[in-house]
C-alpha cells in the first residue's frame, strides 16, 4: 500500500455535510489515493497516473453528469 502520510488526504471545499471523497496526490509511488472523508480508518482506493488523468478528463468532458430530471 502506499504511504498517504506524506501528503494529505484533501476535501472539497464543497463538502458540506462532511459525507464526500477525499484525494491525497503524490504519497509516493505515483499513485492518487481516494476514501470515504467519513471511514477514515478503511484503505483508501489507489488508482496510479494514468488511471486518474482518464478520470478527470472524464470528469471535465461530462461523462458523469446526471441526466436532469
């Protein structure tokens, strides 16, 4: 697993509720660590570089969008 000690889990500042992801980036081994900001204590999911650019290019090109209605 990799070490998230080095560089912190982050939240959005959108986080309302406190019932949102936190990311921590570059805790070693070139990977982007992902949890529950609420389960804390569970391993977080680890997705390395490339998988995490898909993601937020993903993200930036609406795949994720909910349908309005």
């Amino acid at each position: 697993m990799t070490d998230t000690s080095r560089s912190p889990f982050r939240i959005s500042s959108y986080s309302a509720n406190g019932n949102c992801v936190e990311v921590s980036l570059g805790g070693g081994d070139d990977l982007v660590a992902v949890r529950h900001s609420r389960r804390t204590d569970d391993p977080p999911l680890l997705f390395n570089g490339a998988e995490w650019d898909a993601f937020i290019a993903g993200v930036k090109a609406g795949e994720f969008d909910r349908p309005l209605g």
